[in-house]
C-alpha cells in the first residue's frame, strides 16, 4: 500500500517523512500494535536504532515471562552444539 503525503504537508508541519514514519512506528509499538521487528522495518531503521529510539521516549520493550523463557531454551539448545 501506498500513501502519499504531500512535502508541503511535511514542510508545513516541520516534520521530515523519515521523522514522521519513526512516530508512527513508535506509538504503534507503544500501543502494542506491531511488533519490534516490524516497527524497525516501519521506520526503515535498523532494529538496535528502533530500540535507542524507543528507550529515548522511555517506551518498554514488550519482553514478558514467555519470551524469557523461549530464550532460556534457545541458550541451553546453543550451549549443547
């Protein structure tokens, strides 16, 4: 899909597009819409940069007990080989 804002838009607000996609994908993130990967992809940054971002606006990663978990076996997998 394609939108189209217009750059006198953009210049109007003050806002350039890369700026106004990281928004985006920073309240999508905070309102649990997408996830990590995607926000970053988004944003068109990479997913360490999407992180500083998000940790500059003091958003959590969404990290739950599951996913600490899904680690755990992936490290103790890695440690056998």
């Amino acid at each position: 899909m394609t939108i189209e804002i217009p750059d006198q838009l953009l210049a109007q607000i003050g806002i350039s597009i890369e700026a106004l996609m990281l928004k985006l994908a920073i309240e999508l993130f905070k309102e649990e819409k997408i996830t990590l990967g995607q926000g970053s992809q988004l944003a068109g940054i990479h997913q360490i940069q999407f992180q500083r971002e998000l940790a500059k606006c003091k958003i959590p990663i969404h990290y739950d007990i599951e996913d600490f978990e899904e680690d755990m076996k992936t490290l103790a997998k890695l440690r056998k080989q």
